[in-house]
C-alpha cells in the first residue's frame, strides 16, 4: 500500500512540475488590418493550442497574445499571421496572400503595393 501511495505521489508531482513549465508569455505586436473581417482572420491565424488568448483591436491596430513561450515563438506567431495576409511589425505579408484579401481589408497603400 505504502508502494502506491508513493508512486501516485511521484506521478502527481512530476504532473505539478511539467505543467509550471509551461510558461505563459503575454506580448503586443503592431499588425495591419482595417476592419472586422481582418479582426476575425488576424485572431483565426494564431488560434492554434500553444495561444491562450489572441485579441486584436481594430483601432489600435495592436494584438494581444498569451502563449506558451516553451511552445512557440512570437517570431512564429507573426510568421503566421502574415501569412494569413497582415503585415506586422516584424514581417510583411506576402502578396499573394495580400492579394487573396477582401476589397474592404486592402490596408496598403496603392502606391506601395
């Protein structure tokens, strides 16, 4: 008996141990975007379970996220969503998937694009 209560007691601390790995790291990050439909695609791009929580605000223009940094990158998650079509502050979205955007989110400049 005292054998299984040791060994659920191991088991129940080495739980306790790997889930305080698991940090949390919240960051902000400058992503382009105008109006809700680009809210909803910028969040769905990072909606993926290393993301606890994606938020972007539309007049800021800024996302929140809280991630497991021991997971993921915020290099990454901006990664992903420029893919998705939104330039940020660290990369620029490719055209091709800028070019698949709805008439309403082309946040570029005519001139630049």
């Amino acid at each position: 008996m005292s054998r299984i209560i040791l060994v659920l007691s191991i088991i129940f601390i080495s739980v306790s141990l790997s889930a305080q790995d698991k940090k949390v790291t919240e960051a902000e990050f400058k992503v382009s975007g105008i109006c809700e439909m680009c809210k909803s695609r910028i969040e769905k791009s990072v909606k993926i379970k290393e993301v606890k929580f994606a938020k972007w605000k539309k007049n800021s223009k800024m996302l929140k996220l809280a991630y497991f940094s021991n997971s993921i990158s915020s290099d990454s998650l901006l990664k992903r969503v420029a893919a998705a079509g939104h330039d940020n502050e660290k990369y620029k979205a490719p055209d091709s998937a800028y070019d698949k955007l709805h008439s309403c989110c082309l946040y570029r400049e005519q001139s630049s694009h």
